[in-house]
C-alpha cells in the first residue's frame, strides 16, 4: 500500500471511529451545566419556599442524567449555601442569608439576575479592604516573575488604549497578576472572585466616569511602585484607584434615589 492510501485508510479510521463518540459532554462539564441551570433558578427565585426544590427522579428526568450526576450538582450547590439537604427530609432552597458570596459563581449569579448597584458597592468595599493590601505585599516580595506579569497587564492595558486588545481583560489581567504577586494564597484565592466582580463593575464605572477605558496611568502609578519595592506608594496608589470607583457608584446609586424620588 502507497504511503499516501496508508496515510488515507488512517484518516478514515479515525473518522469513523471519531462519529462513534457519543455527542454528550464529559460528566464534570455536565455537572457543571446542571449546577449553572440550577443555581440560576434558585436565585432568580424560581425555586424558593413558596416553589419548592423538585424531587430527585423529577430533575433527572429534565436532565436526562444519573443520580449519581445529579446528586453531585446538589452536593455542589449545598456547599455553596444554596441548598440544604438532609437523609429522608429532601433537599430545600436556604435563604439568601445563608448564601456563600464569596463563591464566585454565587456572585455572578446574583449580579445576572438583576443587576444591583448596591451589591457591587458593598462589594468594591471589599475590594478596598483586600487589594491595596495585596498590593503593598507584591511591592514586598514580588520575584521577577512576578512583576513581569504587572507589567505585561500594564501593556495589555496600553494596547486595549489601541484598539489592540481587550480593555476588561487587560484591566483584569493587571489586577490578578497584582493579588498573584502578593505571595499570599488567601490574597490569591480572591482572585477568581474579584475577577467575577470587575467583569460587573470596570464598563460601569467607566461610563459614570464618562470614559470608554479605565485609566492605564493611574494602574501604572500601581505598577510602578510595586516594582519600586515602595509599599507605602503601592498601598496607596492601589487605594486610590479602587476609592474613584467606590465614589462613582456612590455617586449614581445618590442621583437614582434622587430620581425616584422626584419622579
């Protein structure tokens, strides 16, 4: 047989034994799927005390999934605070109360359902608590490493200035590689969490401030003094940046009830 016919027959095994796999994502990705769908639900208070959670053979059924899939999807939820369950008593909604919002899909969820600028302040709070700290430890002991990715989220922030790539990313980027830098895991742990945030707050703060992108100079003023090794500077600088942001969604959610009240 002719290198070329061999190298063929092998293309149309692999085809054929590639239309074999069945069409169904990967379990987790499933799991993952069911998790998204019903989380979703929860908080948009499509299940609640009034609409109760609905029984086990009900979901897989919708799904057309296992037990053992769904009953995963549930463990899931139950660990962040969305649902409790117990043997023999079933599962029910928990109250908003007891919701983990640190998780960062809780969050995201709760910001999608309908967007609250309340939320987000109180979040940006945090956020003023967290990263000016971050940042003084990076200036601390951020390794070459390290301060290589503050820069490169500085000029990926220059480029989205060109038109060249993604200004929330490129913000985010910055931002994560600062917590990475602090050389706290707990700092760092944050990070997917704020993230989740920042894809909420950066376009709205932007467009309160009236501008289309976040202020690369000001980031920088962060930027450099971590790789300054100047804490103070970091801390403050950091501080600074988050504190315009909080002021601005201050600002709109004082003019909001202003409306309100005049409307």
């Amino acid at each position: 047989m002719s290198p070329s016919r061999a190298s063929s027959r092998r293309a149309k095994l692999a085809a054929a034994k590639g239309s074999s796999v069945p069409s169904h994502p990967p379990t987790q990705n499933l799991t993952t799927s069911i998790v998204n769908d019903l989380g979703i639900a929860i908080v948009t208070s499509k299940y609640s005390d009034q609409n109760p959670f609905p029984v086990e053979g009900e979901l897989c059924k919708q799904y057309k999934v296992s037990r053992s899939v769904l009953r995963e999807a549930v463990k899931m939820l139950t660990a962040k605070g969305l649902l409790k369950a117990r043997p023999r008593q079933g599962t029910w909604v928990q109250s908003e109360e007891h919701w983990n919002l640190l998780d960062p899909d809780v969050l995201r969820w709760m910001l999608e359902r309908k967007f609250s600028l309340r939320l987000l302040i109180e979040f940006t709070q945090i956020r003023l608590a967290v990263e000016p700290g971050a940042a003084a430890l990076a200036a601390q002991l951020a390794g070459p490493a390290q301060q290589a990715a503050i820069t490169h989220g500085i000029e990926r922030m220059l480029a989205a200035d060109r038109g060249d790539d993604d200004p929330l990313d490129s913000d985010i980027a910055f931002h994560s590689a600062v917590l990475r830098a602090s050389g706290n895991p707990f700092y760092a742990q944050l990070r997917e969490l704020i993230e989740t945030a920042l894809r909420f707050s950066i376009r709205r703060t932007n467009t309160y401030k009236g501008v289309k992108f976040a202020s690369v100079l000001d980031h920088k003023r962060v930027a450099d003094a971590i790789i300054a090794g100047d804490a103070a500077a970091a801390e403050r600088a950091m501080r600074a940046l988050i504190q315009e942001a909080l002021d601005l969604m201050v600002a709109e959610e004082r003019k909001r009830k202003r409306d309100r009240r005049s409307a």
